[in-house]
C-alpha cells in the first residue's frame, strides 16, 4: 500500500469521457412523463428549456460520453483534483480504517460545481444561446455557473433561495463579479415568485420554489434557456469525473474502496464519486458499501415517498419518478442550502430501490462538529453540505475500531467552507441549532403528489 498522504495526476489524466450509470442499470430507469398527458416526454418537450446536446445526454444510455476538448481545455484550471489520504483524521479517531477524501473545493468556484456548469454553458453557446436562468440554494451552483458563463460569453441570472440570499452576501457578490445576475427567491419577476409571495409572505424561500421561477423565465423567452445544478442525468454524468479520476488515483495509493460516502440534496456531487464505482460493483461484481449522507431536516431518501413527482413547486416541470417530500414541501432553514430540495435525483433514487445506495440523515451539529474536527485534522474547512460527508466517513471509521477491522472509505469533499462562516461562528458560539421538518406539514404535502395512472 502507498504510504503517501496525497495522490495527485497531471492534467494528461483529465477524463475524456463521462460515465453513464443507465447503461449498467440491472433494470431501466422509470420514464419521465408529461403532466399534461401522463406518457412518456420525448426528445421536442425539453427543447424550450436545454439545447440538443444536452438532450441527448439526458436520454442516453451509452456508457462513456465524450467530453469536448473546450470543455477539458477548461478543467485544466483546477482538474485532475487533488485525493487525499487523511491520516491525521485516523489517529485522531485511533482508527484501523484508511480514510481518503477527493476534494473539489481547489475549483475557481470552491465546489463540485463546475464540473457540469462548464459544459453546461458550454452546449448552450454552442447552440446558440447567450442567456441561460438558474436557481440556486447555498450559491455554490450560481457561482459555478456565473463563472463559466463568463467563459463562454453567456448571461446568466439566478434565483437564489431567500434564506441563503440573506445568511451568505458574499455568495451573491461573487456571482456578480462573473457578470451574473442574482435574485432573492421567491421574487416579483415572475409569476411564480409573484403567486408564493401574496400566499406566503415570509416564507424562506426553497429549491422547488426557485427552480419554478428558472423555468418559467426560459420558457416564456426565446433566446433564454434553463441549467439545473443537479438532479438530472446529464448533471450527474457531468460530475463523474470525479469518480473516474479518483478510481485511477485509488490504484496509485494501491487501495480500493471498501465504503464511498457523499452528501445528497439533489444528488451531483455524490453520483459524481459514486457511480463510478457502481459501475465497478455492476460489471465486475467489485464489493463497495455506498452511503448518501443527507440531512435530517430535508430527508427525502429516508423519509420520502418514491413516487412520481414535479421537480419544482409551481408545477412547471416533467412529472419524474424520484424519493419525494413532495413539490410543496419547504424546508426549514438549516445551513447546508445545498441540500433543500424536496426531491432526490431519479437516477440516485432508483439506485436506492435497487439496494445500491444506503441512505442516511444527520442533523446540522452533529455535521458542524464533524467538519470541525475534521478542519482540526486535514487543514480544510468543509462546506456545510460536505460535512454530512465528513460525519458519515468519521462515524464508519468509528464502527472499524470498534469492530477492530481495517477498511478503506473514500468520500468527497465536495467544497470549502469559506462563503459559510456565518454557519461556523453560530455553531462556535453555542448558536447552531438542529432544525425539524414539521410532519404535519410533510404529509400535507405527500397528499399533494400527483396521481399518475399504474
């Protein structure tokens, strides 16, 4: 076994290609349907909203997809991303584990993010497009795709969850200094927003809510089309990058994964360090224990219905199968904005079905401490939606040494904490408290699911 603390390969190791988790599924992905109609979406119902390129990524079910050399050209800036081996973190934890991390906070944005945001803008320059709307939760999406907007010479304007547009300033700052435009949500400049704001005058905001009002201003302007951070396969794919590079850096530290960790809200940043291995696990029976750490608070793979559902609040969106709180579920305003989103990513979610993944929620102090800890040891502070890796990878290190066996985990850290200090200075000072969803008001909203013929 490699005895070195970090792995790093030289940009001749870029993937040239994406890896498609649908080509290995032992059973199809369930179909997107219409609302309006109840059957299947093709290739023209998502035209108002993405270019083709990004279509057909969406539908495909090759496995390896080319990345285009601008695009590479591009993650050059920041890729291959470092892998770690945390061996401070082991002895402070007295573990027989071998705890590696990935970590994607060295990006010019500080997160996963523009692994997808950057062929995102990409595609749609490519096709013509110079306008492109977006939400975002805790800005790290925004600020990914501001940045490759920028790039591209695309406009880009967001819809920034309100409790997160008013907790983290900054966020907003750096997305304009990409040239991007940034909007509290929900807002007056839309219908949508409009409508949320007359029946819920203080409401925090959500995902649901500002991915409504996206959607609805690229589909009522022609030269403006949609990007979403998360959720749909292209996005997925896009972040297998991560993966694929940190298989080839495992061989290097001459390990192989016994257990992948990553947080989930939408469900990008874990596909993109897990599929790849389930690829491994799908066709060449390699043993790995995946875990999707998501938060107490928002937790719709462990307290979710697996149902059809809308991916926005205003209904504007396919219907797509996926563990839901259902589309008008707004959660409570707990610190990873990453990670409220009232649905789970059909792809991720149906892995979960199939008994791939292994969901897991944590409350946000027991995530602080762990980020904490883990800053104390590593040096990097976490992004709040990271630190539910970072529990997760901390308590299965825990279960080795109580169990007295060695095994290797791998998670990703998926971005630096440095826009959140707000979040680290109230849980500092004793401030931080664990947020609750109101059940009362989660099965409200299940009631709410739409009903779609067997």
């Amino acid at each position: 076994m490699n005895e070195q603390h970090k792995f790093v390969l030289d940009e001749s190791r870029i993937p040239t290609s994406w890896y498609n988790v649908a080509a290995d599924l032992p059973v199809p992905l369930p179909p997107v349907l219409h609302p309006g109609t109840g059957q299947a979406i093709g290739p023209d119902d998502l035209a108002p909203l993405f270019p083709p390129a990004l279509i057909a990524q969406e539908v495909s079910s090759e496995r390896e997809i080319e990345i285009p050399k601008p695009v590479r050209d591009i993650y050059k800036l920041w890729r291959p991303t470092p892998l770690y081996r945390a061996r401070r973190l082991e002895r402070v934890l007295d573990t027989p584990a071998r705890i590696y991390y990935k970590y994607e906070g060295v990006s010019p944005a500080g997160s996963h993010k523009p692994n997808t945001a950057v062929p995102q803008a990409f595609y749609n320059r490519d096709a013509g497009i110079r306008r492109i709307a977006t939400e975002t939760g805790a800005g790290q999406w925004g600020s990914a795709l501001a940045l490759a907007g920028s790039f591209f010479g695309v406009d880009v304007t967001v819809f920034m969850v309100r409790v997160s547009f008013e907790q983290k300033p900054y966020r907003k700052a750096f997305m304009q200094a990409y040239g991007a435009r940034c909007i509290a949500s929900p807002s007056e400049e839309t219908e949508t927003g409009r409508r949320i704001r007359a029946e819920l005058p203080d409401t925090a905001g959500s995902l649901g809510i500002a991915i409504s009002e996206a959607v609805e201003m690229a589909a009522s302007r022609d030269d403006t089309k949609y990007a979403l951070g998360s959720v749909l396969n292209h996005v997925l794919l896009h972040q297998t990058v991560i993966g694929k590079e940190a298989l080839e850096q495992m061989a290097v530290a001459e390990d192989y994964p016994d257990i992948v960790i990553g947080c989930t809200g939408g469900g990008s940043n874990f596909a993109g360090i897990a599929f790849p291995f389930i690829g491994d696990m799908m066709r060449l029976g390699r043993k790995v224990h995946v875990i999707a750490c998501e938060p107490a608070a928002c937790p719709s793979l462990t307290r979710g219905r697996y149902a059809y559902d809308f991916g926005d609040t205003g209904h504007l969106t396919p219907l797509v199968k996926m563990h839901t709180l259902g589309s008008a579920f707004v959660p409570p305003g707990f610190h990873a904005g990453g990670l409220r989103y009232h649905g789970m990513a059909p792809l991720v979610s149906h892995l979960v079905e199939l008994g791939v993944v292994n969901p897991r929620a944590y409350h946000q102090t027991a995530c602080f401490e762990a980020g904490v800890t883990f800053a104390r040891c590593e040096g990097i502070l976490p992004a709040p939606e990271a630190n539910h890796a970072v529990r997760g990878a901390i308590d299965e290190a825990i279960r080795c040494r109580e169990e007295g066996v060695s095994r290797a985990i791998l998670f990703n850290l998926c971005g630096h904490g440095h826009f959140d200090m707000t979040a680290y200075d109230e849980y500092l000072a004793g401030k931080l408290e664990d947020r609750d969803y109101d059940p009362a008001l989660l099965e409200s909203s299940l009631q709410q699911l739409p009903v779609v013929p067997a």
